[in-house]
C-alpha cells in the first residue's frame, strides 16, 4: 500500500485498486507454434512442438496461440469521488464473482463482500461506494475478486442419461470412475470418468449445449504436478446450466470454438495425452458451481439398450 499523502484543498481522497485485478489484463503477444509430426524408430507417431533431429523427415503444420484479453475484469463506471464498479463477463456462460475489501469512511451497497453473477458475454454493476462524510478523509481498497463458473442457481436434470463420448459401435474400458484413487478425490474431479480412448480417437458431446471455454495449445503431459491446470479441454454449458468438461485433447485436434452451439453427438476433438495424465485417455465430468467452487456431479452413461449405466472402473462402455 502506497503512502497516503494529505490534500492540499479539502478532505483526502484514498482509492486504492488492487491493479491486477480491476484491470483489463492482456495475454502476451500470440507466438506462431509448429506442431512436427513424425515416427520415431519403433514406427510410433510423435506429435510434439519440437523439432526432431535434421536427419528425421516430418511434417509441419502452423498452431497458432489465440490471443485472448482477461475473461473476467472490472471496470469503475462512476468517478473517483463515487466509483461504480462493474465486471465485464467474456465468458460464453454465467460466472459468479465475489468482491472483497475494505472502507474507510464510506459505505458500499450492497455491502462488502458482494457475490453476484453476471450472465454470458455480459457486463453487470456489482456495487457502488460513497463517502459517509465528505468533509473527513475517505478511501477504499479491493482485497480480492474471486470468480467461478457457472450460476450457483444450477441443477442437474439431464433429459436422458448422457452419451458416451466416441462414435456408435465403439467400446472403450474405463480406467477410473467414481472416487477414483489416483486424481477423483478433488471435488472437481470426485465424480469425473477416465475413458482409455487411444490417441486420435474422435470425441463426441455427451449431451447438447454451447461451448463455454476451449483449450487447445499445450503439448506436454505426465504425472508432474506442474501438469495439473494445463490440459487442452473443451467445456460445454448444458441446458440446466452444469456444465461437461472434455480434458487431456490431443494439440490441434479441437473443432469447436466458443459460443458455438453443439449437438449431442458432435465432434468435438481427438481424445490425446495432455495435462496430468499417464497415458492416453479422456477425463470427462459434470460440474457445477457450488459455494464459489466447482464440484462435479454423478451422472449416467446411456448403455445399448438406452438405459442409465452408472460407470465403474474396469468395465467396458459401449456406445448405442
């Protein structure tokens, strides 16, 4: 915190904004990647961003990295001496944000902290601040905005049990389901299914909705921590407002693009091996927000004869 200094002319005005969060961030500026492809000496397919020895014949491709301003901001939309403060949703989907902070000799309605959820593509007033006197020295400062995604108002009500997420005919093991003991312990993941789809598999919607958020530039996986917030994933809104996630896509395979609505059965990617992972396969959930946290939900898989099939590890998913 910046040292206060006295006004010359009338009471001293203190504005402390938490510069990180209140302002517009901007990505550093995109980089053309390559993606090689090739087979190395055991025959196998290489798909990775770096170049293999010059001896090596491989095919190149340009992977553009979008990009993208901050999804969420917040902007004042009154003056100095009253500040209004709204945040700004880039999100093809709700979001609900909480603001913290704290006054001096002003007031905030609502009050501190505040939650609200501000709608897709959308910008929504969350508070305005006042000086309770003028005449005496007054001031705020944001401590922390925190956001998730998702309207906690959301309840899962699937029409039908969810499709698996390949082509009809096909039949993949499920390596990990419910309270898996491996990565399922998180609540974002406690309900999640690892499907063992081989590289390249195609990766259909498991119910209709709109693609809320894409990753799609990352090469790399394993079991190092590091690996954990960098999967390629594609997340589509439902209907009811939770929420599919679709992890560990292989790079440059995704075919979808936000706002874009999809159909069940849509091809949205090839299944691949990034993030934290420890071989091929995808990890699908359902979440929700709750609580300013996102949990995921059980859900069922429809089998061949239509019915709701419960997934369990070990077992082999056959799409109708």
């Amino acid at each position: 915190m910046p040292p206060r200094q006295p006004s010359t002319r009338g009471p001293t005005q203190i504005l402390l904004i938490a510069a990180a969060a209140l302002s517009l961030a901007v990505a550093p500026a995109a980089i053309a990647k390559k993606l090689y492809k090739y087979q190395d000496a055991s025959g196998a397919w290489i798909f990775t961003d770096k170049p293999p020895a010059a001896d090596v014949k491989a095919e190149v491709r340009p992977l553009p990295v979008s990009e993208l301003p901050a999804r969420i901001s917040i902007r004042n939309r009154g003056t100095r001496e009253a500040p209004i403060l709204a945040v700004v949703n880039d999100y093809y989907g709700p979001v609900e944000v909480e603001i913290s902070g704290e006054l001096e000799n002003m007031r905030a309605e609502p009050p501190l902290p505040v939650r609200i959820v501000v709608p897709a593509r959308t910008e929504t007033t969350a508070l305005a601040l006042k000086s309770a006197d003028p005449r005496s020295r007054y001031g705020y400062r944001i401590q922390q905005v925190r956001s998730v995604l998702g309207d906690p108002a959301a309840k899962h009500q699937p029409e039908q049990p969810y499709a698996p997420p390949f082509a009809s005919g096909q039949r993949f093991t499920i390596g990990q389901a419910f309270d898996g003991a491996f990565s399922h312990q998180h609540p974002q993941s406690r309900y999640a299914v690892d499907l063992s789809l081989p590289l390249g598999t195609p990766v259909w919607a498991a119910r209709a909705g709109v693609i809320m958020e894409v990753a799609g530039d990352f090469f790399d996986g394993g079991t190092d921590p590091k690996y954990q917030t960098r999967a390629n994933a594609v997340r589509v809104l439902h209907q009811d407002g939770t929420m599919a996630i679709y992890a560990h896509l292989h790079p440059d395979s995704i075919r979808v693009a936000s706002g874009q609505r999809v159909e069940r059965g849509a091809w949205l990617a090839n299944s691949g091996n990034t993030g934290f992972s420890t071989g091929p396969h995808l990890h699908f959930a359902i979440q929700r927000n709750v609580g300013m946290e996102l949990v995921s939900v059980p859900f069922e898989f429809a089998g061949t004869d239509g019915r709701g099939v419960t997934p369990v590890a070990g077992t082999l998913l056959a799409a109708p």
